[in-house]
C-alpha cells in the first residue's frame, strides 16, 4: 500500500521529536518498523533489548502520537511538533 509523503510526515516528525536524545540507529529502526508497518508488538520485540521494561509504555505512547498528529494533520491543525524545526 503506497502512502502519500503528506500522510507519512507526520510519523517522521513525530518519532524525530519523541527520540531526539536516542541515538541515531534506535531512531532509524523506529522509521524503519513504521515505514514497513509492522505490527507495533513486533516494535516492542525490538526494542526491549535496550530499553526492558520501558519498551511496552514508549511503544504505546509512540502510536498515541502518531495517531493524534496525523489526525491533526488531516484536517489542516499544526501542532506545536508540526511547526517546531
């Protein structure tokens, strides 16, 4: 299923912002999941080796803001993620 760039920004904005402190492969490996839209248990999967028990809580608040921007996104709102460079 091809998405369009504009539906796809703001999960790219959003994970940028959540993980600005985490390094550069932890970041490129959250993108990646999305972009391949795995099944956010398998996020959880990947991410538990560093993170432990932290993983479940980071992952749910992930997919909690990806769903709020892009539904803010949608219908033309900017966020204070959205507009922060």
């Amino acid at each position: 299923m091809m998405r369009s760039s504009s539906s796809i920004l703001p999960r790219y904005l959003v994970i940028c912002r959540l993980m600005s402190g985490s390094s550069l492969r932890s970041i490129v490996f959250v993108l990646e999941h999305l972009k391949d839209y795995k099944a956010p248990q398998t996020l959880v999967e990947g991410l538990e080796l560093v993170l432990e028990e932290e993983a479940v809580e980071f992952v749910i608040s992930i997919w909690r803001q990806i769903i709020f921007e892009s539904t803010a996104y949608g219908e033309g709102l900017h966020t204070k993620i959205m507009l922060d460079d």
